[in-house]
C-alpha cells in the first residue's frame, strides 16, 4: 500500500518558514502507528528538520543537493525513484509520503490512501498541501479530538 501521511490546518497550511506551525500534544500518534515497521518517504527539508532517521523505520530522503548516508536511510532524486526502491528492497512493507509539499505534489498520484489529520486552527503559513480531487476517494473520518485545538483523523481511499 502506497499512503500519504499529512496534518493541515485550515487553507491546507502545513507549514511556516520550514517548521510546523503548531505544536498539539499527541497529534502526532497516528503518524507514528502507521508509520512504525515500514517505509517513510520524505524531501530533504523534512529529514534536515528531524535531524536523523526515524526509529523503527526505514527512511527514503528524496534530495537532489544531499546524500545521507545512515543506518536503515537511502537518498534518491524522486519520489518514483523511491517507490521503485521501496518495491525493489523493501517488498511487503506499506510506503508513506511524509512530506513536505513537494513529495507531496509529486507523489499524491501514486498514493492510494491519504491519512490527514486536519487541524481546526487558523495560522500564518507559506507552505501549503496541495489541492486534489475529492470525488476521486472514499472518505471515512476515523477520530476527533476535542481539546485546545481540535483534530479529526481523516482517511481519503481512492476508488
């Protein structure tokens, strides 16, 4: 399975001067239990700001200026050219685009499920997911969460 993992706040804003511009405890769960034992996906940016490989994970940084070279981590110049690694020399495992937008963009016609965690704020930002076809999927609201600031996990099943 090929899924694209995302949190976004209204506007489809996922970012602000290359961070994340909010920070809500436990928002991040979902992206860790999906994630945990399988392939991640994800641009340079991204990996610059974790800083290293993710555990428990085998990560693809997608760079075109960078090379990183760790434990469980490989670097490729395109998000075809990591989901044919992935098929190649990790067969089994589901493979998730982690952002940011431009692995998104490229790789959204290639995903078949989008896990999005849409955050109810209202925030400054300058990057943003990209627009899709919503009748092209099925969608299915799988959790909300009540708290300082709401969020519902959302998954989009392409027909």
């Amino acid at each position: 399975m090929i899924g694209l993992i995302v949190a976004y706040a209204h506007g489809r804003v996922i970012g602000d001067k290359g961070r994340i511009p909010w920070r809500i405890k436990g928002e991040q769960r979902r992206f860790r239990e999906l994630t945990t034992g399988n392939v991640v996906i994800m641009g340079r940016r991204s990996f610059d700001e974790i800083g290293k490989p993710l555990p428990n994970r085998f990560t693809i940084v997608v760079s075109s200026t960078a090379k990183y070279e760790f434990e469980n981590c490989v670097t490729v110049s395109s998000v075809k050219e990591a989901l044919d690694y992935a098929e190649k020399f990790r067969p089994g495992e589901n493979v998730y685009l982690s952002g940011g937008a431009g692995i998104y963009k490229e790789g959204l016609p290639y995903a078949e499920k989008l896990f999005i965690t849409e955050v109810d704020l209202d925030v400054e930002g300058d990057t943003f997911f990209p627009e899709f076809d919503e009748s092209l999927y099925e969608k299915t609201v799988d959790e909300v969460i009540d708290g300082e600031i709401p969020y519902s996990y959302v998954t989009y099943t392409k027909k």
